[in-house]
C-alpha cells in the first residue's frame, strides 16, 4: 500500500514497528534520535549494516529490535 501510493509522491511514514521495517530497504529509511535538546536524522545503508544484514537475512525489524539501527525507544 504504502509503496503504490510512493510512485508519484513522496510518503513520510514515522514508526516503532519493527514489524512494518522489515519491509523496507535500509536506503529507504531515516532515523531520527534526540540527542541533548535537538534531533539528527541518519539514512541507514546496505553498506554501514552490511554483516549485520547478512546476518539477519536483510531484516531490518530484527536491527531495529536490537538497536543496531539506533532510534529504539528510550
């Protein structure tokens, strides 16, 4: 659903579920954290999670769960 409606337009999508992750690319996601009193955001990448992808057959909910991604809940 959310891929469809990407095809034209851009789709900002905020989540904690590792569940709906798993079905992304890591290229296809921002991570945003607050550190002191401002937010960065980082692009995750094949290249930066490249064992830990391989490790875990690509699934990124399983990095989520596992704070690999950064962005866990506090």
């Amino acid at each position: 659903l959310i891929r469809g409606a990407a095809t034209d337009r851009q789709i900002v999508v905020a989540t904690q579920s590792a569940r709906l992750l798993r079905e992304f690319a890591p290229e296809d996601v921002l991570v945003v954290e607050k550190q002191d009193d401002a937010s960065t955001i980082t692009r995750l990448s094949s290249d930066d999670l490249g064992g830990w992808l391989e490790d875990y057959d690509g699934d990124l909910g399983v990095l989520f769960d596992r704070n690999v991604t950064g962005g866990a809940p506090a």
